[in-house]
C-alpha cells in the first residue's frame, strides 16, 4: 500500500487529499479530493505516468471542504467514469457502504467502513489493511491529538465513535486525518495534560510540519485526560473536553473572541426592571439607525501600535451612501456581544480627497478580500451556493473600499471593560503577516474554507492600494 498525501490550502484550512495505491495492480482511490486545483495535477501526472490506475472518489463526509471537488475530479476523469463512495450527503456519491462493509482496492488492500457519526451525521472513517500494515483516514472525526467539532450530533455519539468503533481497532493502525491540526490541538492538550506522551507529541509537532501518518490509535489512548474534567462518566468527560477545547485562548497574541471570558465574572446579571425595559423598548421604540444594518462580515484587526497583536472583528455595517459605510464592530456574532469598535468604508474617490497625515490612518482590504479572509457569514436555512454567490458580489464592492478603525475594548487582552484610549486598527496585508492556525480556526468555527473562497474571487480585478495606506506595516 503506497499512499500520497497532497495537502491543500495550506495556511488557511490545511485540509489533506490522500491518493491510495494497491501496489501489484496499480489500482488506486483518491480520498476527499476538496480542491481540483490542487489535487487534479497530482492525479492526472500519476494516470498520465502509468503509475497508477483510478478506479474512484472517496469521502470520510459531505463538508464541501472534504466533497466539495467531486464534481470538478468527475468531469476532468470522466473517461474513467468513476465512482464516488462516501456518505449518502457526500456530493455526487453513487455508493454508501454499511457500517463494517468491505470492498477492495486492487489484489491487496482491504478496505472497511466505520461509520461515526457526530461532526456530521454522514461521517466515515476508512480502515485500511494490507497485509499487517494498517491505516485509518479519519476525516474531521478524529485528528493527531483532538477530535472533531460536534456540529451535527452529541457527545454520546462521538463517544461511540472514539472510544468504540475507533478505539478498538489495532493499536498499531496508523492515522491520517483530514487536516493538520496537530500544532493546535497540542496547545490544548499541555493545558490539561503533562504526560510524556503529550510532551512528545508537542516537540513533534513543533519541528514537522505534517504529522499524518506518523501517529497511531494506541498513541490517541490516554485516560489520564479524564482526570482534566473532573467527569467519571465517559460520555460527560467527552462533551466537557469538547467544551474546554472550545473555550481556551488558541493563540498567544490572538484570541478569537469566542475564547474570552464572556463577562466579568463578579458583575452582577440583569435585574428584571432592566430585562423589561430591554424588552418593551424593542416593541416601542424606533431603532431605525440599526435596522440600516445590511452586512455582516467577518475579519481580523490588528493594532497599529503593535502588528504581532491582533483580533477577530464581527463587523455590522450600514451604507450612508455609495462612497461611505460604517460598521459597528463586536467581538462575537452572539447576543452577548461586546461592542468593540467602530469601523468607517469609503470609496478611493474620497480617499483621494484627504491631506497626508489622514491617509495614513486608514488601511486597505485588498488581501483580506483575495485571500478569503474576508468572509460574509451565511444565515441558517440558505444554500451555501446562492449565499457564496452574493458575498462574492460583496468582495467585489468591499475590495475596492478603505477603512478606519478604532478600537476601545481589547479583549484580546482579557479586559473585563473597554480601558485605556481607543487603538487605531489596520489590516492584514500579505500571507507572511498571519499568526499561524489563525485562519484554520476561524474557518473550523463557520464551517467554511478561506482557501476555497480565496479561489471563488480570482477573477475580481485587485486594485492598487495607495502608499500612504496600511501604515502598520511601514513602520
């Protein structure tokens, strides 16, 4: 069994194709081939070459960052007329194996579906063997050091699919995950565990950029993670580590806003007076200036002061005409928001207007647009294809647009109230600028990719930036 592992969106999303070989036959499968323009020349070199022999598409689940390729692979084999085996939601699928069916690739390898159910409910694991060598391709179900999110089931179910259906595979069964997340989820892990394992784990991961593979299902098993929750039963000590890794800072200098402390733990909660006037002025009163509110996008700020710092920004923004927009920032998309900041967009034609020193305080969105940073979250209950159709109409306007911000609460630091005078913010400008895993969880958190939106706007014109702008980076 030879197998390849191609990675993609590297920096953003970080995902991983995997093009499986039976070596005597030749006959090969390609698994969870996300981005045709990554992965379609690996593959059409290795059929061209005679190396291989496609014979189909895998997924391990639907997630368009796993299935959202099929399509594209499909028409670009299509002589090979090829199947997709994967989940019933998985794009395109033609096959979806019984849990603990199996099939073969070629004369040697054996191929077993482990249905786990929990990130979504069409999630499943590839199990692998030829021979003795054996190997697990485990999606967004399980990852080097940490599982996946529970978006679509409960903590009983990844409980199931954890320490059941994967725990009881062979020790020595390697794995390969759907992204590399292995850096993360080790800054978790040594907040709650000093075991050697986790101690090696994390000096792995810090001198190798990819850990695929070079882990296996006994090195996932340490029950002393238990003792971190303060849970004995098992299905209560999985939904609280999921919680603890949801709720820890996962950066040193960048703190997604969904890590911090929500409210000063000492503050005292709405009295009901304050609860009724809340709720009958929503019914009384004219909020006409927030109801103007169109947009909601989603980025990161950095200081000026300070680039190594910076921050997720929820920005809500109105137009006051064709040339200005102004966009209230907060910290999460969540009713408990804190208001952060205050953002003003305006047109390059009005940006030519101002003196010198006022140009050097706003900064550009050219790069948070073409590389996808900038998203437009889609609400619930819209096709992710109509909604990317819009925000992408978004990128075409807002890429053009210059912005400046202040900021009055760092929350990145953990302040409890907006102290200090405000901070003027700037923005990303390059790839080289990113703290590393920033983008990855972000994307994790909305359930999107920035690589692929990043590929959706290749064709939006980049304009010149002025060189007076971004002024964070010209110090």
């Amino acid at each position: 069994m030879h197998i390849q592992s191609i990675p993609m969106w590297v920096g953003s999303s970080n995902n991983y194709a995997y093009l499986v070989t039976d070596e005597p036959s030749k006959d090969a499968v390609i698994i969870d081939p996300a981005n045709p323009a990554e992965v379609a020349p690996v593959l059409k070199d290795a059929v061209d070459s005679g190396r291989v022999n496609l014979t189909a598409v895998i997924n391990t689940h639907h997630h368009w960052d796993h299935a959202g390729g099929n399509d594209e692979i499909l028409s670009q084999f299509k002589s090979l007329q090829l199947p997709v085996i994967g989940g019933k939601d998985c794009k395109s699928v033609t096959q979806t194996p019984k849990h603990e069916e199996s099939f073969k690739i070629g004369h040697k390898i054996s191929v077993k579906a482990l249905h786990t159910p929990c990130h979504t409910q069409d999630s499943i694991c590839w199990l692998m063997e030829d021979g003795e060598e054996r190997v697990v391709f485990t999606g967004d179900t399980l990852f080097i050091g940490g599982c996946g999110r529970f978006f679509e089931g409960t903590p009983t179910e990844m409980h199931t699919a954890l320490n059941k259906t994967l725990a009881a595979l062979p020790n020595d069964t390697k794995v390969y995950p759907g992204h590399e997340y292995t850096k993360q989820n080790v800054k978790f892990l040594t907040t709650v565990l000093q075991t050697e394992p986790v101690k090696n784990l994390q000096k792995f991961a810090e001198n190798n950029q990819q850990t695929q593979g070079k882990f296996t299902i006994g090195d996932e098993k340490d029950p002393a993670v238990q003792k971190a929750t303060g849970k004995t039963d098992p299905v209560d000590v999985m939904g609280k580590l999921r919680e603890m890794k949801n709720n820890i800072p996962r950066f040193s200098t960048v703190m997604s806003a969904a890590d911090q402390e929500r409210n000063d733990p000492t503050s005292t909660p709405l009295s009901t007076k304050n609860i009724v006037l809340e709720t009958g002025a929503s019914l009384a009163q004219n909020f006409a200036p927030v109801k103007a509110i169109c947009a909601h996008l989603n980025a990161f700020h950095v200081y000026t002061s300070d680039p190594r710092r910076c921050v997720e920004a929820n920005h809500y923004c109105s137009h006051i005409s064709e040339d200005v927009r102004q966009c209230l920032i907060y910290d999460t998309p969540e009713p408990n928001a804190r208001l952060i900041g205050v953002e003003y967009m305006i047109s390059p034609k009005l940006y030519a207007t101002l003196d010198t020193e006022e140009r050097k305080l706003w900064h550009s969105h050219v790069f948070e647009v073409k590389s996808g940073m900038l998203i437009m979250p889609g609400p619930a209950g819209v096709p992710t294809a109509g909604w990317e159709v819009a925000e992408t109409k978004e990128m075409e306007e807002v890429i053009g647009l210059y912005g400046k911000t202040y900021h009055f609460w760092q929350v990145d630091r953990g302040d409890k109230l907006p102290l200090g005078g405000p901070e003027l913010m700037g923005s990303f400008t390059s790839k080289e600028q990113l703290p590393e895993g920033l983008l990855a969880e972000r994307d994790q958190r909305y359930g999107i990719s920035s690589g692929q939106k990043k590929e959706k706007r290749g064709y939006i014109d980049e304009p010149v930036v002025e060189t007076d702008a971004d002024q964070a980076w010209k110090k």
